[in-house]
C-alpha cells in the first residue's frame, strides 16, 4: 500500500487507468457531444475522440463507469449517470 497520496505504481487489478480529474473531462467531452441521451458504447468512444472502439477507447469509458458518472441501461446503451450530471 502506497504511503504517499501522489504514489500511484501500487495499484489494485480493478483500479481505472484514469484519475477521477482526467474522467471528469472526459464525461465533459460526451455531455458536450451527445449531451444525456442513451448511446451505444461505439457513440461514446467517438464523443471522446477515437474513430472506434479499441483499447484505449475501451478504458476510457470503463474509467467513466468505475466512478460511476455513466451508466449502462438495460438494453446496453450508456448514458450519464445521475452522479454525472
């Protein structure tokens, strides 16, 4: 366990490759692009700028849901969460 706040080379298997900071400008990118409509995961990674899904993309939203500031509905759609708005 890091003992210094700004030590983050110790993390757990489950933690987000992005800070709660850079997820926060990445849920402003996609309220800006689709606002609070449902969208499909490929829609989300557009909004955050990749032409498609890869693993970039992919860790990016799975960022967005691990603080929970987008949701999956349950048909699979992705919209912001009520914590998100």
């Amino acid at each position: 366990m890091p003992t210094d706040e700004s030590d983050f080379s110790e993390r757990g298997p489950k933690a987000p490759v992005t800070s709660l900071p850079e997820a926060l400008e990445l849920l402003k990118l996609v309220r800006d692009r689709i606002g609070f409509a449902e969208a499909s995961r490929e829609t989300v990674a557009e909004a955050l700028g990749h032409t498609s899904l890869n693993g970039t993309s992919k860790r990016k939203i799975a960022a967005l849901s691990h603080f929970d500031l987008i949701s999956r509905s349950g048909g699979g759609a992705y919209r912001i969460s009520d914590l998100g708005r």
